[in-house]
C-alpha cells in the first residue's frame, strides 16, 4: 500500500452531493475513497484511452415529454 499524503479539494455542489449519496448507498466507504477512485480512473482511461477524455463530448439528447394538459388525465379520457 503507498503512503498517503493529506490535501484538501473544493467541489461543486453536485459533486460533493453525487459523492455523499455514494456514501450513503455505500458504493465508497468516505469521501477520500471517492476521490481515489474518480482519479484512479481518471488515470487510466488517460493512459489506456485518452480520447474518452480528450475526444469530442456528445450530449444525449432526451426525448420530449409530452404536458398533460390541465383537467385531463390520460386514464380516464372525457
């Protein structure tokens, strides 16, 4: 096992919300064990695929939703 060095981060809200949850659903055991992993991987997709990083970002697009129109519910049609 390495040596561990202290250090301190500042995050986004919802990233430090996202890591908490994690906790909770006890995928990581602390936010430490959160933030090797996220780097750890970060690392080797860098080594082994850096185009995953480096390569163009593609946003899914979500299907539109379709707005129940007030007074009408879509079981019961009038």
């Amino acid at each position: 096992m390495t040596r561990k060095v202290p250090v301190s981060v500042t995050l986004d809200r919802p990233i430090y919300d996202l890591i908490d949850e994690m906790i909770t659903r006890r995928i990581f055991k602390d936010r430490s064990h959160a933030v090797n992993a996220a780097l750890d991987f970060l690392a080797w997709t860098l080594k082994n695929n850096p185009n995953l990083f480096y390569g163009e970002r593609i946003v899914q697009q979500t299907p539109p939703t379709h707005q129940q129109q007030h007074g009408t519910n879509q079981r019961f049609p009038r």
